[in-house]
C-alpha cells in the first residue's frame, strides 16, 4: 500500500514512450505515491519521432497512462497534455477536451494570484522547429550516447555502485551548453513577460529547474529519460524540483555532487551543436 502525499498540481514531461530510454517503471514508482488536481504533461510524453522509425510500445507505456486513469478516477484529476516536438502529431487533434483530459499546444496555469504560462519549449529551438530533419539526425546521435550511458551503469550494478548520469556528465563538458541553455530561458522568460505571467513552465532540454530570471520564475521540469524529474506544486502556491530515488539510484553519491554540485542549481547542462544536437 502506498501512502499517497497531495499536490495540487505535478507536471512532468519527456517521458518519450517508445523509445528503450524511458524510464517508464521509475515514473510509474513515483505517481502510485502522489496525488494532485492538476497533472500536467508537457510535451514529448509519446515518442512519436521513434515510434515512426521502429520503436517499440512496451507493456509499462501502457501501465503508465492506466496510472493516470486511475487518478482521474479516485481522485478527479484534471489531465492537460501539451503537444511537444516529438509528439507534435498531437497538432492535428489540439486544442481537444473531453472529460477531464484536455489536450492543448500551450497553457496557463493560475493558483494564489501567480499567472504561470505552460508550454514544452522546443518553439525557442531553432534546430527542432524549423530542420526537423537535422534534429532528427541529432536523435540518433543523443540515442547512442543514452545506449552507451545504459551500459556503463550495466557495470557500475555489477560493481554495487548506485546509477549514475554518464550522459548528463559528458554533456556538462561541453561550453557551448551553458549559451545555448542561457539563451533558451532568455527567450521563454521573454514570452512568459509577454503573456503578461509571473513565471514559465516548460521542459524539452531535459534540465530540471527552479529560479527567478529577470523578475520571472523560471520552472523546468525535466525529464524521465536521464534526471528522473518532476515539479511539484504545494498548497501555498511554492514549487519544488522532485527527483527520483530508487534501488539503482539511491542516495547522493560523490559522483552526484561532482555533477550537481551544491551552489549549482540543476540546469546548464545540456547536450548541443550542429547536427548532434537533441533527442530533445
């Protein structure tokens, strides 16, 4: 039996269904012990992109949405799903509401007089929006760098050592990440401003995030590819960054606190240039 804590509002985002990556089981972990009025899923939740070239539906892809419609049964959630890249056949059906799913290309979220703009992010991306062709080139390079990550914690379990991001390690290395994640909040700060909203909310670049820029409050809420993330939303109107913790990734490691170190909040570390650019 789980013991369930209440937040009026979660959102999640790029699950990527479909593809070997997903961390479906772990999610699936995490929302049996939550509950909340509002889930938001925004963006890439279904992996379109790797469903046209091959990839397969597994059985916990399926679990996962009968989670979700078991808390729109015992607990009246209200589901928005806004279209991401990689689920943008979602274009041909959206906006689209029946019961309490709503599918949307953006959203606004209002609690305790704070106005928060919702939307995936990959409009800001040069590469995703306008040569899709090239970001898909970039998915099969981003591919074999998760598959190279799957194995190296292959071995770390074999050695007793807890998961460990080798992916988001390498991708920290790389200088162009910290302009490009600069000028993607940059923008999205610039849209929320011209929304007339207190903060953004978004995801696509796999960065979990949680601060003010410019008088705006900037909120990422990772993924469920590498970070295992998520934001959580309290009854007085505060958020907070989740990350999940199972038996493969337990307690902060050294090796965590040398990728995230303490006075370095869970962004700029993102994966970019030219044709390697995203799975994003």
């Amino acid at each position: 039996m789980y013991n369930q804590k209440f937040y009026p509002t979660i959102v999640i985002s790029d699950l990527h269904l479909g593809t070997e990556h997903s961390k479906t089981r772990e999610l699936a972990e995490f929302l049996k012990t939550v509950n909340c009025n509002t889930l938001i899923l925004n963006g890439d939740i279904i992996d379109g992109w790797s469903l046209q070239k091959g990839g397969k539906w597994k059985k916990e892809d399926t679990d996962f949405f009968k989670i979700i419609m078991k808390m729109m049964e015992n607990h009246n959630t209200k589901v928005i799903y806004v279209r991401g890249n990689h689920d943008d056949f979602i274009d041909h059906i959206a906006p689209f509401s029946f019961a309490n799913i709503s599918i949307v290309k953006d959203y606004v979220h209002e609690k305790n007089d704070k106005r928060y703009y919702v939307v995936h992010g990959d409009i800001f991306d040069n590469i995703t929006s306008n040569m899709v062709w090239l970001a898909k080139l970039g998915d099969v390079g981003y591919t074999f760098l998760l598959w190279i990550n799957r194995l190296y914690n292959i071995y770390r379990t074999k050695k007793g050592l807890p998961y460990y991001s080798l992916s988001q390690n390498i991708k920290q290395k790389v200088k162009s990440a910290v302009s490009y994640i600069s000028n993607y909040e940059n923008e999205l700060v610039e849209l929320a401003r011209l929304r007339h909203a207190d903060g953004i909310i978004c995801g696509h670049i796999h960065q979990p995030a949680d601060r003010m820029i410019d008088g705006i409050h900037y909120l990422n809420s990772g993924d469920w590819v590498e970070t295992m993330s998520a934001l959580l939303e309290h009854e007085d109107g505060s958020w907070e960054v989740y990350m999940h913790r199972n038996a493969s990734v337990e307690t902060e490691t050294e090796d965590m606190k040398e990728l995230y170190p303490s006075n370095q909040k869970l962004e700029r570390v993102a994966f970019t240039g030219n044709s390697f650019h995203h799975f994003f």
